[in-house]
C-alpha cells in the first residue's frame, strides 16, 4: 500500500507538490516503499520499462551502504555521521544500521525537500544513548549544510560523510567535486567519505534516465566509473576501491554490471 496522503509542510515552507516525481519518493517506490504518490509511480514505472534493473540497481545501493557502515562503525570505530542528501527514510538506514553496532552513535541527515522534513521529523528516533536529526541542508551549499549539523555532531572528531545516489543531481563535475572536498574539508581527519552514484555505461538505462529527466523537475545525471573514482581525489581509498556497489567487501556477489559504483575512503 502507498501512502496518497499528502504531508503538511514545516511552518513557514511552500506547500508540497505531489503531482510532479520526485527522485527520493521515486527510489522509495523502487525499494517497495509506502512513501510515495502517483507521479512517482508513473515515473518509476517509465523507468523500469526500459531499464527493468533499476530495482537491482537500488537494491545494490542500499546494501552497499549497510555494509560501508557496519564497516565505519566496527572497523574505524567512528561514532558519528552526516548523511546529505539523505532521502526518504527507509528500513536499513544510517542511524539504523550504525546504532545497531554501537547506540550512542550520533547521526544527522540533512536534505533541502521539505517532504523529506515532515515525513523525517515525524518518524525518525534512535537509541537512548545516541541521537538522529534531520536538519534543513543544501549540498549546493556546504558550509551551511556543515553549520547546521554542528548542533549534533562534533565537528573535531572523525565523522562519517555518506553521499549516497545524490551527485547525479550535480550536473557540472568540477562543482561536484567542490562539493566533495568543501564537506570534507569541514570534518576533522580521520573521517571517512561514503559514496555511490550511478553509471553512464549501460544504453538502456541512459534512455531511462533521458525520459526521466523530461519530466522531473530534479534531473539526475549518470557518470562514467572513472568519474565517480574522482570524486575520492586526496583520500584513502578502502580496499577495494571504487567497484560495483554490489561487489563492495561482498565476495560472495556474482559478477553484475557497473550499473551504480561506490567507494568509501579516509580523510588522512
């Protein structure tokens, strides 16, 4: 069941168009969620027509992000995290996952959509120990998306930057790549980049997109692989480096396409 309803808007914000797709609702749509309307529908089916591998591909996506952050969270040891451009809240999300391993873990989404605001702000909660917000943040806007997360994390100890699916909305790589290394130059070293977007390199998911982008007023822009690698320029790659999201420390993954790549590297 989808939920049709439409959420009201935080005091102050312009009312919330549903009749057009969103990008967030429509990948919540691909993962099985309720949280999404008709237009995103239309839209998402458009897109499986022609590239019935999105649903893997999203798939991909969010498992990739659970095994970066169990990583972050074991491995590095890291307690803190700002996920931008977050999204729709889902099952298996940030502070979920990060919680789980260790629940004073600190967590901020960030997103500039304000039905992402509503919706987050009514569901999100976390451990005792811990904390979740959702604040208002633009990536177009680092600093500021920076300052407000100040008011949850502490910005002098190593936190974990998640960029997941988001800087396809960035259609301009040098401004993208500024983005990057704005956010990252903001966290202390030791902090760690999370990051996946989607790839140029099949035909039938290119034609997808193109019919996508027609009809959304937030046009997402695929890359090429070597692209993406550079968004990860100064860092320290994670072995094994930038590579199909499904295949990232899974090596029980069968070979699959490069439909959507991800990495995560330290800030050294």
């Amino acid at each position: 069941m989808t939920n049709d309803a439409t959420p009201r808007p935080p005091a102050g914000q312009p009312p919330i168009d549903t009749t057009v797709p969103h990008s967030a609702r429509v990948w919540n749509y691909w993962l099985g969620g309720q949280d999404n309307y008709p237009a995103d529908r239309a839209a998402g089916d458009q897109v499986l027509a022609i590239f019935p591998a999105i649903v893997e591909v999203a798939r991909a996506q969010r498992a990739f992000l659970d095994r970066a952050i169990s990583y972050l969270a074991v491995e590095a040891g890291l307690r803190q995290f700002l996920d931008a451009g977050s999204g729709l809240p889902t099952a298996g999300a940030t502070h979920q996952i990060a919680q789980r391993i260790a629940p004073a873990t600190r967590v901020v989404y960030a997103d500039n959509d304000p039905t992402l605001l509503a919706h987050a702000r009514s569901v999100l909660t976390s451990t005792p120990e811990g904390a979740t917000d959702y604040v208002a943040g633009d990536l177009r806007a680092p600093d500021q998306l920076t300052g407000a997360a100040r008011g949850t994390l502490d910005l002098h100890q190593p936190v974990g930057l998640v960029l997941l699916g988001v800087l396809g909305h960035v259609g301009d790589d040098g401004e993208a790549r500024s983005i990057v290394e704005r956010l990252m130059t903001a966290l202390a070293p030791g902090s760690y980049l999370v990051l996946a977007d989607g790839t140029d390199i099949s035909e039938a998911g290119n034609e997808a997109q193109r019919q996508y982008n027609e009809r959304s007023p937030l046009p997402y822009h695929l890359r090429s692989p070597d692209r993406i690698g550079a968004f990860f320029a100064g860092l320290d790659l994670v072995e094994p480096g930038v590579v199909p999201c499904s295949q990232w420390r899974n090596p029980a993954a069968p070979p699959q396409g490069e439909a959507a790549v991800g990495g995560v590297a330290r800030k050294p």
